[in-house]
C-alpha cells in the first residue's frame, strides 16, 4: 500500500492501490472513530453496506483491478446511511475507481 495513493472525504480516509484484476475492498474503523466495539463493528458493516451499490458502477472490464482500504473517520460515527453512500461514492470518483 505504500505505493498506493492516499484520498479524503469529509467522513472517509481511502488507501488505493492498482492491482491486477478484479476488486478488493476492507473496512477499519478505529478505536478513535468509536470506543465500543459494537458501534465499530456497526460502522464496518455499514460501509461494507454501503460500498456494494458504488461497486455495481465498477465496469470491471479494464485491465487493472485496485485493492481499497476505506478508513472511518469519527464524524462517520454520528452520519446516516445516505450520507456514508454519497461519501463512499464521491470519494471512489476521486481515486478513480468509479466514473
């Protein structure tokens, strides 16, 4: 991932790399964007929720696939769920994943 780019979002931190193909995604939310490990655990499964309908614009037909970190930041915690799929989204455009 050090050979990756790094993009911000106002809820979101993504670390990208350019792979070989297809498209691999995790999720981390840090002790600092929630104390409990249940509202951590939540917020993992609502980006992994929100990141299957951006995934479905992925064409998937060039050559090169990425492997993507998507770090919650702690305003994440207090977001709604529209507001995490609008952010997923606007970021996934700006490292060039989606179009």
């Amino acid at each position: 991932m050090e050979k990756g780019g790094v993009f911000h979002s106002t809820l979101f931190l993504i670390r990208v790399l350019k792979t070989g193909s297809g498209i691999k995604v995790a999720a981390v939310a840090p002790q600092k964007a929630a104390k409990k490990a249940v509202d951590r655990n939540k917020m993992r499964r609502k980006i992994y929720e929100a990141v299957v309908p951006s995934l479905s614009k992925y064409d998937g037909k060039s050559a090169t696939g990425y492997h993507v970190i998507v770090f919650a930041k702690p305003a994440a915690a207090a977001a709604e769920f529209k507001d995490i799929v609008s952010d997923i989204n606007a970021v996934f455009v700006k490292a060039g994943i989606l179009k």
